[in-house]
C-alpha cells in the first residue's frame, strides 16, 4: 500500500463556513483498517464547520502519516472559464483570481449572498460566472453536473464556490501535499495527497447499513481509497492513460 491513511470527505456549501453543518462528513481509515468517522473535536460545534474541516484536514496532512484525502467538490473550473475570462492556464493562479471574487471563507458570507445579493462584493463576484452548459472533461466522463449548475438535486456548484477557498488554505498551508494532478501524476514515496473524489462511482460497493446519504458518501470515499490502493486500482488512476492535450488541460482544468 502506498498510503497509511485513507479520508473522505462529503463535503457542504450550506450556509457560512462558521456554520455547523449536518450534511458535512469526514471518514478516515488507518493502516488497512475500516473506515470511522470522525467528529469534530471536543467543545467545539455538534457538526463540523468548512473552517475546522480545513484546519483539520492541514493537520492531518501536515502529520509524517503518508495520507490521500478525497472530497467530493470540483478543484477546478473548465476551460472555457479559462477562455471567457482571460485567465493564465495556471491552477494556482486561478485559485487565487477565484478567492479574489468569491472570498467564501470570510465570516458571515454565504455563497447565495454573493449570487443574489446587489451589493459592491456580489458585483464583483458576478466578474467570474460560468455557464451551466460547461463541463471540465472528467464531469463529461462521469455524467457529472455542471460546477455552475445551482439549486438542482446533487449540484456540486455550491459546494465548489464554498470549498476552493478553503482548497486554497490547505495548498498555501502545506507546500510539500500533492494536489492531484495539478503537482503532476506521480505521487513520491512517503507523500500525502489530496484528490477530488466523486462518490456516486463508489457507493454502489458498500452496503449502506444504518448511514445517512452523506455518511455514505464519505465512508465509501475513504473505503474506496483503501481497498483500491491496496489492490492496484488507485495506482491505475493515477495514471490515466491520455492524449496529450488532455493531459495539458488536466494541468489547471
């Protein structure tokens, strides 16, 4: 096995990155063993927060436990954002132009605020829209929903506007974690990774037994993790086998 630690995350854009929310769920596995979930620390809030996710998750991370984290919100936008906003093909400078127009980890914002609001800070969000009709390749692949597809059952859009902040915390936080595959497609020996994970192609694997949705979905995540790093199928994905100009694209897309 590569990793010694396996963790999902299901992950909310509910409310304000404060708030304690039911539907986000973190499950963790170690050294082969099953996956738990894990609560937020003691005296804190009943259900976590996507800022005490965060710090978490740095945590964790940061530990000399090789570590893949998955959580299932898009770390990316497609290219066509890219085309009709002028942006560098660069992941780490698109992360930084997105925190600029939608700083959803500040206190008391909500990302519907940011949509609906007509205020100066929602204006200069709505610089940075998408189209509902633009899909990264992996969505097309995977019969995902659209990053810019909101208020539908098993919208991602949400949860991305509210978590790429926070993805940008955990990166500038932790310069040595490899963010698949923005720091290429091979993962060292002895490193931890983060990933973005689609919990749909995993679910159908493990029984559900008394877990909500969103239980579900992170203890399969972290499940799946497991049990395909021990038997080759991760190594597999990790290395999809691309044209070259998906593999240029995979590089910020």
């Amino acid at each position: 096995m590569h990793f010694q630690r396996t963790i999902g995350v299901d992950y909310s854009g509910a409310e304000t990155a404060d708030s304690s929310l039911k539907g986000l769920r973190v499950y963790m596995t170690a050294g082969g063993g099953p996956a738990v979930e894990i609560n937020p620390p003691p005296g804190s809030k009943r259900y976590w927060t996507r800022r005490g996710l965060a710090l978490w998750l740095t945590e964790r991370l940061a530990e000399p436990v090789p570590t893949i984290a998955g959580i299932d919100h898009a770390f990316s936008f497609p290219e066509a954002y890219f085309d009709r906003h002028s942006l560098p093909r660069d992941w780490d400078a698109f992360l930084d132009d997105f925190h600029d127009h939608w700083p959803t980890d500040q206190p008391n914002l909500y990302v519907d605020f940011l949509r609906h609001q007509g205020d100066a800070q929602a204006a200069h969000a709505a610089l940075r829209k998408g189209e509902t009709r633009w899909r990264r390749r992996s969505e097309d692949v995977a019969k995902a929903k659209s990053v810019f597809h909101f208020d539908v059952t098993g919208q991602v859009a949400k949860s991305t506007h509210a978590g790429l902040p926070f993805l940008r915390r955990i990166r500038r936080s932790l310069p040595g974690l490899h963010v698949w595959p923005y720091d290429g497609w091979e993962i060292s020996d002895g490193a931890s990774a983060l990933v973005e994970a689609y919990p749909r192609l995993y679910r159908p694997g493990y029984p559900v037994d008394d877990r909500t949705a969103d239980q579900q979905d992170a203890f399969a995540t972290a499940s799946w993790l497991r049990d395909a790093d021990a038997d080759g199928r991760l190594a597999e994905a990790l290395a999809p086998k691309l044209t070259g100009d998906s593999v240029r694209c995979a590089s910020y897309e």
